[in-house]
C-alpha cells in the first residue's frame, strides 16, 4: 500500500483540527499555546498520564533553584536567621494554600505531609469510639486502606456502591448517610471530589448532606484539584488531602491536609516524635503534646528545602486563568473518536461518560478485551504515555469487569496470597482485570488527542 505522504498527513490533520474548533471553541487558548512551547521544553510525547502526575515548567524549576542558591534555608522552629528564612517560606506557603482554596484561616489549617496519602494516613488518629466508616466503592486505595485501621478500631466500615455509569448511586448513598449501622461515636465519610479512575466528578452536594446528617466528611482531593477549584468558603469538607505534583509537577513528595481547625479534636494522635512534642522527660514517663495543630500533626522535620516551591506553583496555577475548557474538549474529542474507531473485528470500549479530562477504554479483539498492558507498551514506543492498570481503585475496576476476589478460583486454590497478582484474575476468571487511561491537563493540545487515535486506528489494524 502506498505510504501517505508528510504533507497529505498534515492536510488530514489541518480538516479534522478546523471541524474540532468549530464544535469546541473553548478550546482555544493562546496562553497555553504558548506554555506549551516554552515551557515543556522536556516534553518529546504524548503526555496523557495527567491523573499521575502533572508536569513542572521549566520556570517552575528554575525560579526554585534560584531561590536555593541565593538563600540558605535551616531545619525551621529556631531562631537563626536561615531557620528563621525556612518558617517564613513555610508561613506564607501554608497561607498561599488556603488563599487557592479560598479558605478561612480562622476555620482551615494545613497540615504538610509527603503526600495525599501520608495526609489521609493522619486520619488513623481518627475517634470513631464505636462510630463508622463510609466509603464510596470509587475511592483510591490511600483511602481504602484506612478501613483497616478504623476495624481495629472497633469501627464498622461500609461501602455504597456506584451504579454502571461509574457514578456514587445515590438512592443507597442517601440511605447509608441517613441510617448509619452505628449510632454511637464519630462517623466518618470519605469519597473522592474526582474519581482517579473514570475522571468522574463526584458532587461536592454531598459533603453538605453528610455534614448535615452528623458525619465528618473527607473529601479527597488529590486527583480532582488539577483542573478543578475547590471553593471551601462554600463548601466545607472537614478534611482535604492533596498531593501537590498532580497539579504543577515539582516538586514531588509534598502535600498537605487542609483540615478544619475545630475536628483536631476528633483526632486522637498516642504517640510523639520531634516536631510534634511541647516536652517530654526520659527520667519520667511524661510528655506535652504540641498544641498547636499542624504542629501536633507534622511528625519530624518537614519538606522545608521543597515547601518554597508550592507557593510558586500556587501562584502559576492562578495566573493559568481557565482552563478547563481546553481539556474537557480534547478529552471528548478523544471518547467520540475512541467509540467510533473499528478496523475490522477490532474495536475500542470505552467506559466512562463524555464531559470531564479523562478518557478510560479497553482495546477488543473479535469481540475480546485484550491485556491493557500490550497497548500501554505499544503506545510509549510510539511516544505516547497512557496508563494501564486498575490505577489503584479496585472498586471501579470490580464494577467494571464483573469480578471480586471471592468469585474467582484461586480464593479457595493453593495459590498463596502472596502470589496473586492481577493476571490471576485474568486467568481465573478469563476476564479482563484492567482498563487505559488517557487523562489530560493544561499541557496537552489537540495533537496529543488526534496522535492518540490515529495510533489507536493502526495498532487495531494490526492485531
Ligand atoms: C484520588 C486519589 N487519592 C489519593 C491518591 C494518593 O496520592 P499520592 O500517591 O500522591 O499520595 C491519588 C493518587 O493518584 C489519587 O488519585
């Protein structure tokens, strides 16, 4: 077959980009345009792991670096002056990170952590004191772990599940919110703002009908903040876990809890570690918690060499101005392109709703789910980077592909636990056990999406 030519290829993508701007005008948008030329400088692919991790510009990096060679940063709580320099940057970063949420400082603290995760782990301390655990069955391992904790407790845990369309189903949540199993104690209710998973948004509605039922509400935050505000002046979660690279990429490993200053007295913390410790005697079995808050809960010495770099990364993030637009578009151009792609017998399903910045879909063969895994592989040797996998929620996964651990064989095998991985599944129960994802951010443009199903078309042409 005669290969297409360089400029034949370029008048196709010059028709279908000039359609896509005629039924997506929003998303166009100069200043990203712009960013993307000079400032991802790095970037030699398709970026479509969004959801993962957001990309650093380059002057994100640079201006950090800056600042580190011109300022001598001490380990903060002393009274020198690079220690003093160091809590300055960590005042003004942990104000910076409540004026983007737009939260009332006499009602919201922030709590510094490593990540999401490490915040939501701070709700071990939780009191439920014979209360419960409400999870949506959509929810990020960070947080399906704490179930674990809350039942050693003494807690009960329960799940409200999600319908086919991925979304919370809301008959049940209303029910599970309003008849709790236990009537003592504290309640807790976590669900993500976002699924990491389908990209669904899940309503910020629900914090308030919660709250308004007695519960304490974590609304995680980690995958929705991105490309989505969250306004705590008109909602307000109790707790808010974030993890600071999926919005600006650099620098890693720091995030925070932003937690409601009057719930510290829900959380019950038995041990102490420097940093957290007013006074303690080794002579004596006695010590004085730290009072105050973030303190209490910010165990050792934390991030202050990378903290400075949030506030600049918040500030960068309020001058992008709106953006979602531009990504909602290149992700519902990716679903519809996805959906109508067949080559043969060989076609793609897509399993999320059209709308938000993700685009979640399996590759079939004859009518056969194909191992996610072969077109992740496929893909990033043709310079383009989606995810594969249950992306860490098991619950969405379940739901999709039909299957739970009791259902399958090897539950009651020799296999040893330790041994099981998701091609059991697979094998066991001869279903797939994991999808694709493409998610999206203000570094992605048309061409990412018309690459992608333009690769997506050739590797069914070639199964
Ligand atoms: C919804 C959600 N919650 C929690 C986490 C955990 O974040 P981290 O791994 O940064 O701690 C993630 C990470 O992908 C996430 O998407």
């Amino acid at each position: 077959m005669k290969q297409q030519s360089i400029t034949e290829k370029k008048e196709d993508f010059d028709v279908v980009f000039t359609d896509f701007l005629l039924k997506y005008p929003e998303y166009i948008n100069p200043v990203l345009d712009d960013l993307r030329k000079t400032e991802f400088t790095s970037l030699n692919g398709v970026y479509a792991d969004w959801t993962g991790a957001g990309l650093p510009t380059n002057s994100l990096i640079e201006k950090h670096m800056r600042f580190l060679q011109r300022n001598i940063l001490g380990n903060p709580h002393s009274f020198h002056k690079p220690s003093s320099k160091a809590d300055e940057k960590i005042m003004q970063t942990r104000n910076a990170i409540l004026s983007f949420l737009n939260a009332n400082p006499e009602e919201y603290e922030v709590v510094f952590t490593s990540g999401a995760t490490s915040a939501i782990l701070i709700l071990q301390h939780y009191m439920f004191g014979g209360g419960e655990l409400l999870l949506t069955a959509d929810n990020h391992n960070s947080v399906n772990g704490l179930r674990e904790i809350a039942k050693k407790k003494g807690a009960t845990v329960r799940y409200t599940p999600i319908t086919n369309e991925l979304q919370f189903d809301e008959e049940v949540l209303q029910k599970r919110l309003s008849y709790p199993r236990s009537w003592n104690g504290n309640k807790l209710f976590v669900y993500p703002a976002k699924s990491n998973y389908s990209g669904n948004i899940h309503s910020l509605d629900w914090v308030n009908i919660a709250q308004e039922k007695g519960w304490d509400v974590m609304l995680d935050a980690a995958a929705f903040l991105p490309n989505n505000k969250l306004d705590l002046s008109v909602v307000k979660p109790d707790f808010i876990p974030i993890s600071f690279y999926k919005l600006f990429g650099y620098p890693t490993g720091i995030g925070c809890l932003v937690i409601k200053k009057d719930k510290y007295r829900k959380l019950d913390k038995m041990w102490f570690s420097g940093g957290s410790i007013l006074l303690v005697s080794v002579k004596l079995d006695y010590f004085v918690p730290e009072s105050i808050g973030h303190m209490r809960f910010e165990d050792g010495t934390i991030n202050f060499g990378g903290i400075p770099a949030i506030f600049n990364g918040l500030e960068f993030m309020k001058e992008l101005g709106e953006y979602k637009g531009r990504i909602t578009s290149i992700a519902s151009y990716l679903h519809d392109s996805l959906c109508k792609i067949k080559v043969g017998s060989n076609s793609v399903v897509v399993h999320n709703i059209k709308g938000n910045d993700t685009v979640v879909f399996n590759i079939k063969k004859d009518g056969n789910i194909l191992d996610a895994s072969l077109f992740e592989q496929a893909a990033s040797k043709a310079g383009i980077y989606v995810r594969n996998g249950c992306f860490c929620n098991p619950g969405v996964n379940e739901k999709l592909f039909g299957y739970s651990v009791k259902d399958e064989e090897f539950y009651n095998s020799e296999i040893l636990p330790y041994e099981i991985n998701l091609n059991h599944f697979e094998e066991n129960s001869g279903k797939p056990v994991g999808a694709l994802r493409a998610s999206f951010g203000y570094v992605n443009d048309f061409s990412d999406v018309y690459k992608i199903a333009e690769f997506t078309k050739k590797y069914l042409a070639i199964l």
